[in-house]
C-alpha cells in the first residue's frame, strides 16, 4: 500500500509514522508514506497556500491551486484508489470503513487545515470525506496518521498475531471483553476462574458474554448496528 499525505505540516508526521507499527510495516515493506509539504506546489512567491474567503466570513481558506497541483501530479505517476479529505463533516470513520480501506493500493490524504479548503477541491478532487468525531481540531494531520494507523494494522503481517486484530473492539460491532495478565492473584484482585480454567469452549462463551455485557453498558447503540 502506498499513502501520500498532502499538508502544510509535513514535521507532524515524522514521529507517529516511525514508530510501533507503522515503522515495521515501513521496514517490511507493506506500506509506503509519502509526504508531500502543499507549499511546494504554490505559486505564490511567499509559498501561501491560504487566501481570505469571498464574501468576508473571517478565518483562512486553502486554495485550490496547490493542491490540484500536487493531486494532478500524483495521479499522473499512479493511479490512485481513493482521495480522502479529512474534515469535520464527513462520514464518520470505522472499524468496516478501516477494514476495507486496509486492502486497497494507493491513496492520497488530504489534511484540511485553516477556515476550511476552498469547496470546488471538495466538488472535483476529492472522493471521500472522513472524519474521525463530531469535533473541530486545529488541522487535519492528526486525523491523516489515525486513518493510517488504523488501516495499516490491518494489512496481513503488519502485527506479529494477525489473529489478535481480528478480536480487536468493534470488529464484530461489540467492545472487546476484559483481558488480564500474570499473576492471577495482585494484592487479592484476582483473575475470573474461567480464564484459568483451560477450557477453551467455556472461555471463548465468557469472552462473548462479557463483549455483550460491556457493549451494553459502555456503547449501546453499537447493538444496533
């Protein structure tokens, strides 16, 4: 898979991208990151990639220019699967939406950053929008690297035990069931019996029971979904 993130803030993304297992599926060779700062395809002389919107509403707009450049170019080399822009009102971002994005080739991201982007980006560049909750962040990067992360883990052999993310919370639209580690007994919390038990049937029932019991509790409407 290959992801090109297209920002203002390319330095946000050294960090999150070299790490955990987004390094590893890097070093394996499962993924490709790609960088791309929109002020090298401005061609203001001062590298501006923002303008003051029509109509006199305050804040900043991106422009279109810089970035059908920088898309243009891109697709000229590839094709591309998906152009994604991260903003507040898209479609809200899932564990589906993550486990189909995870099998496709290539993507572009585009980190809305500022007022907003100027819209006709919206109308003619972009094929999907995603957001990732019903609140307004100062850009779009941290979206971009939560998008990546979560699809990335999925491609087979990003993680060492590509059976745990198949138990991951929401795969099945459930929370996952608590999990517990040696020693079984801390300071007199103990572990539940059925964990210790070794029977399998009985341990994955429990493991549901209690999936169905927390989705309950913690986040109801997953149920009817």
């Amino acid at each position: 898979m290959r992801i090109d993130i297209l920002t203002v803030l390319p330095e946000m993304f050294d960090s999150p991208l070299g790490c955990s297992i987004l390094k590893r599926a890097r070093d394996k060779g499962l993924v490709e990151f790609h960088i791309h700062n929109l002020r090298d395809y401005t061609s203001d002389r001062h590298r501006k990639v923002d303008d003051y919107p029509f109509g006199g509403e305050a804040g900043m707009v991106m422009k279109v220019e810089p970035v059908d450049r920088a898309i243009s170019q891109l697709k000229s080399e590839r094709e591309y699967d998906e152009v994604i822009f991260t903003s507040p009102d898209g479609e809200l971002f899932n564990q589906p939406m993550a486990n189909s994005m995870s099998m496709l080739n290539n993507i572009i991201i585009l980190c809305g950053h500022y007022k907003g982007v100027d819209y006709r980006i919206r109308e003619h560049l972009i094929t999907r929008e995603i957001s990732i909750g019903d609140y307004v962040l100062t850009g779009g990067e941290i979206p971009a690297i939560i998008i990546s992360d979560a699809i990335v883990r999925l491609i087979p052999g990003a993680i060492g035990d590509e059976q745990s993310a198949l138990s991951d919370s929401f795969q099945d639209n459930l929370l996952a069931p608590p999990v517990y580690t040696r020693p079984a007994d801390y300071n007199g919390w103990k572990v539940p019996d059925i964990l210790l038990s070794g029977h399998e049937a009985k341990i994955a029932q429990w493991r549901h029971d209690m999936a169905i019991e927390r989705t309950k509790l913690l986040r109801p409407g997953l149920l009817d979904q």
